[in-house]
C-alpha cells in the first residue's frame, strides 16, 4: 500500500504495524498452531486467556525477561479480544 502526503508517522507506522502483523507475524504463527485450514488454537479461546496471556506476556518483559516476539503476541491477543467483542455486539 502506498502512503499519501496526508498520511500522518503515526498512521503511517500503525499501517506498517497492521502489515506486518497480518503478513509476516500471522504466515509464521499460522504455520506453527493452525489445526486445520481456518481453524487454529486461537479459534478455541476466550477473553479470559486472552487477558492472561498478555498478562503474562507483559509481566515476562517488565521483569527483563522479554522474547522477541512477545509485543507482537500481545499485540495479537489484543486483537484476537477486540474482534471477540465486536462479533459479540454485533
């Protein structure tokens, strides 16, 4: 996607963000947990260990102890309880 002039660094760097998540992140998390075509591990949970997760996530790396990755699986539990509230709204 190419960014327009009007595009703030702000709303430039969340689309970079959304890309990668959705391109790169999820290819290599898919591969790793998908059960089957469309359904992985994800499909099986809940708000409550989705919280737990970033929970724990963000606990691992406020003590030093942080991975790699571990902002992007925060990012993606967030957003994972994000679109469980919007299905449950709608």
């Amino acid at each position: 996607m190419e960014s327009n002039s009007t595009e703030t660094n702000k709303q430039r760097a969340s689309r970079e963000f959304a890309d990668y998540m959705y391109g790169e992140y999820l290819a290599r998390t898919d591969a790793k947990y998908e059960l089957a075509p469309g359904i992985d591990l994800a499909s099986f949970g809940n708000r409550i260990i989705f919280f737990f997760l970033i929970l724990k996530y963000g606990i691992r790396s406020f003590k030093g102890k942080g991975k790699k990755h571990d902002p992007q699986k925060i990012a993606h539990y967030a957003s994972m309880i994000w679109h469980l509230d919007r299905e449950a709204y709608e």
